[in-house]
C-alpha cells in the first residue's frame, strides 16, 4: 500500500529552481532513499515533507492528506518526523529531556492545566517520561538518560536526534545524513537500528545519504536526484546498473 503520494513537487529560490516536478510512491513499511550529487535537491525535499518549505507547484499526500498544505505541527501530528542534516540536539538539555521535547506533540493538557497542578497533567508527563525512557533504550542510550546532550559523541547525538523524532509516534520518519560524519562502527549501529526500526516496528522510513554502501545495504528503493529533477528510480542493483546515474552520480566503482 501507498503510504506516501508525491507528484510534481516543484520550487524556486529568487529564481533558482532547486526541484523540478519531482514525483515518487513510497510504499508502507518501505526504506526509500534519496541520493544525488550536493545540491540535487534531496534535503528540499524533506524540507517540503515536513512543512518547512511551501512548493510553488506539487503535491504530497500522507494519510489522505495533501501535506504541503499543512503546516510543521500538523505535519507532525499527522504522523511525519524528521532529523536533519546538521545535527539539532539541543545541547544544554540532558537525553532525557531531549527526548521529551519530541513528545510535547502528544500530550493533550494545556499550559493552564500544568499551572494549577491538576492530576491528569501529573499523570500524562510521568507516561511521557516512562515513553522517553523506553526510546533511549531502545536506541541505545540508556546509560545516558541524565547527561546534557552536548556532551555526547556525534554517533550519540545521531541516536538521540532519532529518539526524539520517534517520540513523536510517526508512520513516516525522514532522515537526513544518519550516517554522516561517523566512522564505521558508528555507521554499522545506525544501519542496524534503522533497519530494526523498519523490519520489527513497521516504521516507513525515507532516507537522504551520500554513503552509498549504506544506501545499498538497506533500501528497498532510490530515486536519483540530478539538479532538481528525479534521474532515475528503482531497486538498489536497478540504479547501480543505469548508466546515467552511473555517468553523472556513481561512478563506475559503486559498492556492489
């Protein structure tokens, strides 16, 4: 089953084209990458997704929705998050509370409420807290539930970023650069739990990485973005085969 509807996904920046009319099918419990060269478009396309940018043309239909008509908060509450490209832990705030942050989503009780100190607010945060506890372990950060976020080695901040995205009990999770500036026992952890993520939870998950092994490894599909516009799309051994992506983003010596 579709779960994701992209057609002609179109936008421009002071006259720039940065997407053209990009369109895929992204289907259900899928891990569905997106590769090309720096500035191909591929993180404008999250950033459309998540409702960071509006597109001047297109459509993205989630759940029955059209989400580029939504805006961030909507998006999320409909089931979509994200991490980014430069990690956005927030620095002075421990793992834990890092992790509560992506929960606010779902917490139903008003400011008002806290302020006077009514049962149910007690109630939901100590539920939250025991959800943010129980995604630290699960990403592997369990023994660092109370030291500040900044402190924490970037395939750490890497794992608690997802974490914080998973608090907020997505369909779809949207990530950018996972494996970015780590090293290979740093990559292989964050293969793994991506892969887990998918194979034991059921998440749909898009993925935006210039680490072409780890595309390989563990998509079901790509799409090759080439200044803007889709180059190519298909199984893992389908693009490693086409000679335009070959010729303008691979090379001829990619991962077999």
């Amino acid at each position: 089953m579709v779960l994701l509807a992209i057609d002609g996904l179109s936008i421009t920046f002071g006259g720039l084209v940065a997407l053209n009319g990009f369109g895929a099918e992204v289907e259900e419990g899928a891990i569905f990458a997106l590769i090309g060269p720096n500035g191909a478009g591929k993180t404008t396309v999250f950033n459309i997704l998540s409702g960071l940018y509006r597109p001047t043309a297109g459509h993205a239909v989630f759940g029955g929705d059209d989400l580029v008509r939504l805006a961030p908060h909507e998006i999320a509450r409909r089931g979509v998050a994200r991490t980014f490209q430069n990690t956005e832990v927030f620095r002075q705030l421990t793992a834990l509370e890092n992790v509560l942050v992506g929960e606010h989503v779902r917490l139903s009780r008003g400011v008002l409420a806290g302020l006077l100190g009514l049962p149910g607010v007690w109630r939901e945060e100590t539920a939250a807290r025991a959800r943010a506890e129980v995604l630290l372990e699960r990403v592997g950060l369990a023994d660092v539930t109370d030291v500040d976020a900044g402190s924490l080695p970037l395939g750490r901040q890497k794992r608690l970023e997802i974490a914080r995205a998973l608090a907020l009990g997505p369909r779809l999770l949207l990530l950018d650069e996972p494996v970015g500036g780590l090293n290979l026992g740093e990559t292989q952890e964050i293969m793994t739990l991506i892969k887990s993520l998918r194979d034991d939870e059921g998440l749909t998950i898009m993925l935006v990485e210039h680490n072409m092994d780890v595309v390989m490894r563990i998509s079901d599909r790509i799409a090759v973005l080439h200044h803007g516009a889709k180059l190519a799309e298909g199984t893992p051994p389908e693009v490693q085969r086409n000679p335009a992506v070959i010729d303008a983003y691979l090379g001829r010596d990619s991962p077999a």
